[in-house]
C-alpha cells in the first residue's frame, strides 16, 4: 500500500501488529496526543489481537519510518456499536500523527486522502464519519478543509470531554474540487 507524498519522499501504510504495541503506547503519550485528545485511551493490545473483517488497523510509514496510526472502520457492523444505529455504507476513520516531527508536513492529509479513497471506492460506502475532541479546533479545522461537515456534539462511551462529530457524503466526496494540500 503506497501513496507519493508530495512533501517528504514516500507514505506507505502496513498492518499494525502485536509487535507494534510499545511504539503506539509511546505515541499515546506524547505531549500533542496528550493536547489533541485530553481524555483518550486505547486498549491496543486487546484490539491488535483481534482482526475483525470490518476494521483495518495501520501504521503510516514515511521513508519506513513510522508516523502515525490509521483505523478504517464500517461503523454500521463495528461490534461495540460506538456509533450507535448508523446506516449501512458508513465508514469512520481514527487517524494521528505519533512522531511529532512529522504534523504539519502533509502526512495527515496524505493519509486521510488515502483513507477516505480507500473508503470510498467501496461502491457501497455512502459516508464516513469521524469523532475529534470538541476542543481540538486544528483537528476539526483539518477535517473542514477536507469537506466534512458537522452533525452533532456527542459524549461517547465513558469519555468526560464531547466530541464534534463530522460527516463526509459520497457525493461531496466526489465532487470535491482536485486540491493540493493546503498549508
């Protein structure tokens, strides 16, 4: 799975694995993961041990190097039923940026034009969804760029802070003009 980042050599994106746990523990404890998603926990270990057919779970790599974590769901089979009832064809996509370094060199645009092609040449695919922190005004400014647009302010499972919940249709998706990144 590659994809040329036009800012920084090559983004390819593999499977994340058991072996890649310490690596994703770190990422969680950065300062700006700690600052983008204040109440935020993952239990990684139980979920790289479980591949279940409506969730791809990868680690972005630039120059083999990895970045950043990148999860494609179909939220309307997903087993917890986080999303509650959505329709059939909705995806929704958890993308960061772990290495510091790497934010704001286009990698997150990058890998969420990936993902969203990844989900969006799936014909049955009708929207994708994604969750940022109500308080992390970068992320939500990045997913605007993008073309989502906002439905709803939503406390999901056990988390104190509301998320700012985003939706992306197929339609705006295909009618997006052929942008570049953006500064």
């Amino acid at each position: 799975m590659k994809n040329h980042s036009a800012t920084g050599g090559l983004l390819t994106f593999r499977k994340a694995r058991m072996r890649d746990l310490p690596l994703l523990e770190r990422w969680e404890e950065a300062p700006h993961m700690i600052e983008a998603m204040p109440d935020f926990e993952w239990d990684y270990a139980e979920d790289l041990a479980h591949d279940p057919y409506w969730r791809q779970q990868l680690i972005a790599e630039a120059d083999e190097q990895p970045i950043g974590f990148l999860q494609i769901i179909d939220a309307h089979r997903e087993e917890t039923h986080y999303w509650g009832d959505v329709p059939e064809g909705t995806h929704a996509i958890d993308i960061w940026i772990g290495e510091q370094d790497f934010i704001g060199k286009g990698y997150g645009w990058k890998m969420m034009n990936w993902a969203l092609e990844q989900c969006f040449a799936n014909s049955t695919c009708q929207q994708v969804l994604i969750d940022p922190f109500a308080s992390n005004r970068h992320a939500i400014s990045f997913y605007k760029k993008l073309g989502f647009r906002f439905v709803e302010m939503r406390i999901f499972d056990e988390e104190d802070e509301p998320c700012a919940v985003y939706q992306l249709s197929r339609s705006d998706w295909l009618a997006r003009p052929n942008v570049s990144i953006p500064a």
